[in-house]
C-alpha cells in the first residue's frame, strides 16, 4: 500500500516535515487555522521555517507526490497515516494542556480505517500517547487499538531559527504500538532524515526521551542563572567565569539568560506533572524552572538598580527593549521570557519602546498589547539589549543612548567596554 500522510498542525514542525515528505510522498497539510492555510497555498510562510522557493517545489504535485493543503478534516480522510504535530502548551499554573492533542484525535479517530497508523509528535509526558490519546481515537472510530489501527510517537527535534540543523540533519527518535509498527514507522521517517534514526523499545520511552532532553538543558541553564545571581553580588564577571572554566575538557559552556520558547521552558513541567501524578515530587526539575521563570523580573530589577546608580531618574525614563522573540533570528514569541522583562520595568513608570525586526507586529500586539516601533530614536536612559539578532551588531548604541545612559547586556554578546551591567 502507498503511503498517504496527513499532517495535522502546520506550524513550526509541521511544516518542514510535511514539505520534506512531500518531495517522495502524497501529502496533505491539514490546519484549522483557515488564514494560515491560504497564506501556505501562496508559499508563503509567516515562521520562516521553509523558504518560498522550497514550498513551491512541493506545491505542485507531481507522480503521487507533493503537498496540498487543507482546513476540512474531509480532505485527509483517504490517508492511512496520520501525523499529529499540533502545540502542548500549559496554563497560567503550569498545568499540560492536552486539548489540541485530544482534539486532534477525535478528528482522525472520525475518519480512521483498518490498518491506519497514527504518529504523534508533539512533546508529552510519558503514557499520553497510549492512555490519553489512544482511548479517544477508539471511541471516536469504534475501532480497536494494536488491532484494527496503530500508533508510534517520534518527538519532534525542530530548533526554530536554526537554518544548519534542519529537521533531516537532526536524528529522529522514533517508536511503535508493536514492534513491527516500530519498524514500518522508522523505515518511513528514515526515508527523508539523512541523519538517520533510532528506533526506540517502546511508546513510553521515546515520550520520556524527548521530554528530559529540553528539562536537562533547562536545568543546566538554570545552574549558570544561579552562579550570575551568585556573581553578581561577589562583583565578579560572570562571562569571565564561564570562559575560565571553559577551558577544561569536560566542562559544559552553557551561559545565562532568559529560557523561554515553545519547549525548554514548558517541556519540564510535562515530566513533573506525569511524576507528581505517580507520587514523586519532582526537586531538581522544579528547582530550575523556578529559577529559569525569575530571571525576566531579574533582569528588570538589575537594569532598575543600575539606573538608580547612575542617578537616572526611574519615573518616565525612556527605556529601549532590543528584542521581544524568545531567541535570536526567529519570529517566535511563543512563550518568550522577553515579556517579563517589559512587564516589571513598565510596572516602574518606565517609557519602554520595544524593537523587534523579526516578530509579526500584529501577533505581538495580540498577544503582548505592545506596538513594536519601526525606527530607533535617540537619547534613551536604558537600552536593554535582550535577543541578540544579527541586526542588532549593526546598531551603535552608543550613539542612540543619552548621555548618561546605561546599556544592560542580556545575552552576553557585546563589548565589555560598551556597557553598565550584564548577566
């Protein structure tokens, strides 16, 4: 039987994957979000992700393959495997938010057939493909699982912005609902992923893989948050710190900063969640999403202290945000920790203009109520230097703060000379 693949949710890892497929396999994207999919039929891609010319290629289907594009869950219905790579987000308490994967599943379960397979992708706890998702699409179908219909889980590894590690560059970890399902999943995703694959025992440890990945970098960045605020009352660099015991072998160079975006700062809590479920209470991996979720007010705090060092007024100052993206040269605001450093230095009185080239004005001011400014002024107290784009190193901020303005380096990157404070 040829492979027909629908892939619900054509975000960020959506849509590489389904375009990657789509050049050996007859695709069809499937989103609910109507603007989206009729911007995607124009090729164009409002996450960067996937270039124009890329898109195009696909869009023209040629010899039962390409890409074609959809809002009706009608159009996917002679598929017999089913990707799912839609959001799981938390909510305001940090709880998982299953709502677009169970939905999600009750939309294939409506259209499932004997032998379907059905790949889930997005990042969950241990257990969700199999005892959340699993049910719902037995209900929805009236078919029976390892039975009538199959499953596997492949967590995506997408690193929005990166235009080196591409998602075929990137190793895919992948599993199935039996060994022999296991087998056919991996032999699919290693006919696009020239990194290769590694097909994992079961469902469960392929979830609980991808989900201590992002939570050990978390911790890590966490541990270095921790030496800054350490530093920082010692007055000592902490950059020179890190560069001094960079030097051994073994030790690992992660920096300071602000950890947001669509998996290190929520991927954590999944696995505290399906711990705390179990009885276990969850120190370490706790301990650094408490201290990664500080560091926005933190920074905020550090640039106000510094102002009233420098005799600079805090009431009405004008202040500069360079950044608002959860990381450097990618439109992504999904969970940026750039927010809480405007929020604390707006609860101050402070004038904060926010400059951002590569965020979608509209989405921040849906989300943020902030009206990104298109051109930087002059004489600004504070310039808060906080995602490092590379247009930011063609700005001389010297030249645009006031006289006796100060510079806060988030990231790290900027000449020592240059500036009044940095993590």
């Amino acid at each position: 039987m040829k492979n027909n693949i629908a892939i619900l949710g054509l975000g960020y890892v959506g849509l590489p994957l389904a375009v990657e497929f789509a050049k050996k396999y007859n695709v069809i994207g499937y989103d609910i979000n109507k603007n989206r999919v009729e911007e995607l039929k124009l090729a164009i891609d409002n996450t960067l992700e996937v270039s124009q010319d890329n898109l195009k290629s696909v869009l023209n289907k040629q010899n039962d393959k390409g890409l074609s594009l959809s809002y009706l869950s009608s159009d996917i219905k002679d598929c017999n495997i089913f990707i799912v790579t839609v959001p799981t987000p938390v909510d305001k308490n940090n709880r998982p938010i299953l709502t677009p994967l169970i939905e999600s599943s009750n939309t294939i379960g409506q259209i499932l057939k004997k032998d379907d397979i059905v790949i889930y992708e997005s990042t969950v706890y241990p257990g969700v493909t199999e005892e959340v998702c699993v049910p719902v699409l037995e209900k929805s179908s009236g078919l029976i699982f390892n039975k009538d219909f199959y499953c596997g889980y492949s967590p995506e590894r997408i690193n929005p912005g990166d235009k080196s590690r591409t998602i075929t560059k990137i190793k895919k970890v992948t599993s199935g609902s039996t060994p022999e399902i296991g087998v056919k999943i991996n032999d699919l995703y290693a006919s696009i992923i020239t990194a290769g694959t590694h097909l994992a025992s079961s469902i469960k440890v392929a979830e609980a893989a991808k989900v201590i990945e992002n939570a050990q970098r978390d911790i890590n960045i966490a541990f270095v948050n921790e030496l800054a605020k350490i530093f920082n009352k010692l007055d000592i660099d902490t950059q020179e710190v890190l560069m001094a015991a960079s030097t051994k072998w073994n030790f690992l160079p992660f920096k300071p900063g602000l950890v947001g975006g669509h998996c290190i700062g929520v991927d954590p809590y999944y696995l505290a969640q399906k711990a705390q479920e179990v009885g276990y209470h969850p120190e370490i991996v706790l301990a650094g999403r408490r201290l990664n979720d500080s560091m926005g007010d933190y920074v905020a705090t550090q640039v106000l202290k510094l102002m009233v060092q420098n005799n600079i007024p805090i009431k009405k100052s004008k202040v500069l945000m360079l950044g608002i993206t959860f990381k450097e040269n990618c439109p992504d605001i999904r969970n940026t920790k750039a927010i809480d450093v405007y929020k604390t230095l707006k609860s101050f009185n402070l004038d904060v203009e926010v400059y951002d080239p590569w965020a979608n004005k509209d989405e921040v001011k849906k989300q943020f109520n902030i009206t990104l400014i298109d051109t930087l002024k002059n004489n600004y107290d504070a310039i808060v230097h906080t995602v490092c784009h590379d247009q930011f190193k063609e700005i001389n901020l010297n030249d645009i703060k006031s006289k006796n303005g100060l510079i806060y380096d988030v990231k790290g990157t900027l000449n020592k000379d240059d500036i009044s404070g940095r993590l």
